[in-house]
C-alpha cells in the first residue's frame, strides 16, 4: 500500500531523509519510532505530498507522490493527523468535521453519517455543539483523528497521535487506533511512545534519518538485541564474580541484588559451562531464567549504533 | 479550478470571522464611522457655503462635493483587508489548522480564491453598508433642503459598483500574498498597510485631478484596477509554496 525507495529528503545541506526504503502492506499498523528531527514528519509530509522529495520514488496505492496529477488522488485516499491537532477552536466538533467533509467531496447524507458515527465513536455525540476551544486536548486529539478519518480514507498517517496526552486520554486515543485496526485500514504512525508502538503496531521501523531496523516487535527484540542469562543465586561472593568474568564466552556481566545478568554470545551453547564454573567457585544457584530485551532496549541499540 | 471547494474554504473562513470579536467589530466600526463621519462632514462644508452661493450654485457645489466624498468610501474597501485577509493564513497559522488544511484534496488555486472570497466577502459587504449610510443621509438632506435628490450620480455609480468592488479585490490579494509569507499578525498588517496606501492614493485621484472628466478617469482607473487583479491572482498562485509554509514557518 505504501513504498518507499531510497527516499531522500535535504533541505539545504541538512539530510533529513537519507534513503530510507521500505514497504507497509494493505490494512497492517505500522509503527515509524526515532528520535527528535529523526525525519519521521518529514517522510509523513512527503507522502501527504504536503512537501517534495529530494529523490528516490514514494508511492502510495497506485500513485506516486512526485507526479503532479496524482498528489490531489493521494490527498484524496489518505487520512492525515498532524502533530498538531489544528482544530477550527471557534467552530463547533460538528462543524469542524463537516467542513472536512465537504474538502473531501463526502456526499450530504454520507457526510452526516459518517460525522454521527464518528463522534459516537470518540465520544464526542453529545458535544457536537461545543466549540472546540471547549474541549479537553484529549477530546481535541480525538476529534482530530476522527477528523482524518471523516472521508474513510484507505491510509491513515497519524503524527504522534498520543504525544502530549494525559495516561487516560493516551489510552483512549490508543483503543481507538485499535479499534481502526479492526476495521483493516491501513494505519502509518509516527510514535516516541515505544509501549504504544508494541501494543498497536505489526511492525515498527526505526529511523534516525536512515532506516535502522525494521520489523514485528518481537523480531526486533530477538534479532537486534540479545538475550541475557539471568542467574539467581543465594549471594554473590566475590569469588563468583571474578571466576565468570575469567570465562571467555561470558561479554559483559551486571548484577542486580542477587542476581548475576550475563551477555552472552550463544547462551544455549555457553550456559552449562557457566553454570559449573559457578557451582564450582562456591556460588549457590537457586534458579536460572533468560531475560528478554524489550523495544526500548533495541530501540535505544539501534539509535545509539545509528 | 473548482468553484464549489473555494465556495468550502470561504463559507468556513465567513463563520470563522463571524466569531472573532476583533474582526467583527472593524466590519462594524469601519463602515459606521465612514457612513456618519462623512455626510455630517458634507453637510457641514456645504451649509458653510449656503450663506455666499445661490441656490443653483450650492446644487452643483453640493453634487461634486458628493462626487468626491463618494470616493472615500475606496479607504473602506482596501483598508478592512488589511485587518480581515491578512487574517486568512496567519488565522490558520495561529490555530495550527493550515497543515490539515493544506492536506486536504484542495488545489493552490482554489484555496487562494476561497481565502480571497471569504475576505472579500465581509470587505465589500461592510464597504456597502458605509456607502448606504451616506447615501441615505446625503438625499434626505438634499431632499429637505434642495427638494431633490444628490445621489445618484454617474460617477457615484462607477465608484460604488467599478472602483470599489476592484480596488477591495486588490487590497484582498495583496494581503493575502503578504499574510502567506510572513510569520505574524501585526507585520501582516503593518506590511499590509503601507502596501495599500499606494493604491488608495491612486484611486482617490480622479477626486483630485481635474485633467480629465471625473467619470473618465474612474472608468480608466477601473481598468487599470482591473488589469491589477488578474495579475495579482495569477502572482499569488505563482508565489504560494504549500512546502514553504510548512516548513519555514515556526
């Protein structure tokens, strides 16, 4: 549904979309993490054909976001929430998705319709006569989203969809994107929030001007960052310590009370030499368990190494 | 270029101007102050003369004083876009609302003519409400005291349905360009300001110049204004950058 090859973006001697390839299929959630001026909102303008490429090519459906005549049947086919919200604060929730709907061509009855369901949706029916100035941020974000969405458009770019928000209207904007999830839209959505990406998205890319890493949650945890050995023991004496460090398979070694955190290289081959060698140095283990790297700890590994 | 998207853009920018206080009460005051301060100013330059002049005499002094009081209502038209239409993408800009906005299926073209319409729209209209003020008063004063009508005259008609409505238009455009390129209100307005005196100096000429016939240099000014507001737009659809107002303004 969206392409991008070797994508570029400068402006001026600034980089701030280096050759960034990659593809989002049909109805999946995809998840786009990076660092602040990592490019994220850049590459989302670019595909809203909001602002030009440098070079490579970027398509989105069957249309390519550099030909002048398929820019207004993208704009017309995607759903975009910016990073900010941009509500008309003076014109009522009603009023400001009708007005939406009216850019987009949404037939009369359509657009009545579809504004009845989506403020049911969010929430918002029995406030569709308040000005927006009115609202909660969490009510505005909300009704920004259901604003991109009052077209039903078959790809929707979300900017940050949750940034700024208190836990409980995060969480509701994020049932929300899951609920569209159901409805297998096409979901691109740029994200600092790294629980929000795990729990929402089918596969993340991470960016820092180049593309970093690519993939499900769950294969970028086990691919990019490596599981540790985590051991128990009754107490870590320093005979312990000194013998595990000596063993040369054993990368790096951390303790957290009394438990010894090892990196190793290939835990299912070294563990049971590590496990004599502790036995035998005086060290009493009560049990032994593999810890697993979360996003955040791939996500920073794959920043840091960037 | 569609009609009806522009029609979107302008209808919304209508009932946002509605709401804000500040644009609501210059379409009032303007219009009012021109409507009252001027007559009154008429009528007490011509009652100043009725003492020296004969009754014939005061009739034709008081028509060219119309005449040329008539083309004071121009300030109404090219000053209110000053407040109103370098409102149009700065307002956007204020309320964050113009990347949604500029996202949207719309085209340059269309979204200039829409801001333009919406601007022009409450300018134009509050300039006519001014221009009745003073003809109402003018004729129940020259009614009462000549026992005949002062307005309409030729040049009034010129005035109000040429000069007007295309000097309005131009004001409208050229700020618009001025408020798609600068990053604040009140610049927009000052900006905007010391742009359209030109032209208000140019369109209160045929009351000063006595050359020519007052209608002629109206209908040449028209022209002129004319010819102005076609390249106006055409500049302003050359010079609007979508990627420019993204990511320059802060």
């Amino acid at each position: 549904m969206i392409e991008l090859e070797n994508l570029t973006r400068k402006f001026g001697d600034l980089t701030a979309v280096d050759n960034v390839t990659l593809k989002v299929n049909k109805g999946e959630v995809f998840g786009f993490l990076g660092p602040n001026g990592a490019g994220k909102t850049t590459t989302v303008r670019m595909l809203c054909c909001l602002i030009s490429k440098t070079s490579g090519k970027a398509r989105v459906g069957d249309f390519e976001v550099d030909h002048e005549e398929d820019r207004l049947k993208i704009r017309k086919m995607v759903g975009y929430l910016s990073g900010d919200v941009g509500l008309y604060e003076n014109l009522s929730a009603y009023k400001n998705l009708d007005f939406y709907g009216k850019l987009y061509e949404v037939p009369s009855t359509e657009r009545e319709e579809n504004i009845k369901r989506l403020l049911q949706l969010v929430g918002l029916w029995e406030r569709k006569d308040d000005v927006a100035a009115g609202l909660s941020k969490g009510m505005k974000q909300k009704l920004a989203i259901a604003r991109a969405l009052i077209h039903e458009p078959q790809v929707l770019f979300l900017d940050e969809p949750t940034a700024n928000l208190d836990p409980l209207a995060a969480k509701t904007v994020r049932d929300f994107i899951l609920e569209l999830k159901k409805e297998k839209r096409t979901i691109f959505m740029n994200t600092h929030n790294l629980a929000e990406a795990e729990r929402v998205c089918d596969r993340i890319a991470v960016l820092k001007t180049k593309l970093v890493g690519v993939g499900s949650p769950e294969d970028l945890e086990r691919n990019i960052s490596r599981r540790k050995t985590v051991i128990h023991l009754e107490s870590i004496a320093d005979s312990v310590l000194a013998a595990v460090k000596k063993l040369s398979t054993v990368k790096n070694v951390s303790t957290n009370e009394n438990k010894l955190i090892l990196d190793m290289d290939n835990p299912e081959k070294d563990n049971p030499q590590l496990i004599r060698t502790i036995v035998t140095s005086g060290g009493n283990i009560q049990y032994v368990t593999a810890s697993r790297s979360t996003l955040e700890d791939v996500y920073l590994k794959l920043v840091e190494e960037a | 270029m569609r009609f009806r998207k522009s029609w979107i853009v302008a209808a919304k920018d209508l009932h946002v101007f509605r709401k804000n206080k500040y644009i609501l009460y210059s379409l009032i005051a303007m219009p009012l102050i021109m409507g009252l301060l001027i007559p009154v100013t008429l009528i007490y330059t011509l009652q100043a003369q009725a003492a020296v002049l004969t009754q014939t005499q005061l009739i034709e002094s008081a028509t060219l004083f119309v005449n040329m009081f008539s083309s004071l209502f121009v300030i109404t038209a090219v000053a209110l876009p000053t407040i109103i239409a370098s409102y149009s993408f700065i307002g956007e800009k204020l309320e964050k609302s113009l990347e949604p906005l500029l996202a949207t299926p719309t085209t340059d073209g269309e979204l200039l003519f829409g801001k333009s319409l919406g601007a022009f729209i409450p300018c134009i209209g509050a300039t006519y409400v001014g221009g009745l003020i003073f003809f109402i008063l003018v004729d129940v004063w020259s009614i009462i005291n000549f026992g005949t009508l002062l307005l309409p005259t030729v040049y009034w008609a010129l005035v109000t349905g040429i000069v007007i409505p295309l000097a309005c238009v131009l004001s409208v455009e050229a700020n618009i360009i001025i408020s798609s390129r600068v990053n604040d209100l009140r610049a927009a307005q000052q900006i905007g300001g010391i742009i359209v005196l030109p032209l208000l100096l140019v369109t209160l000429l045929p009351s000063v110049i006595q050359i020519l016939p007052m209608d002629t240099l109206a209908l040449i000014l028209s022209g002129g204004l004319a010819i102005a507001d076609i390249g106006l737009f055409y500049l302003s659809k050359a010079t609007f950058q979508r990627e420019e107002i993204l990511t320059k303004w802060k």
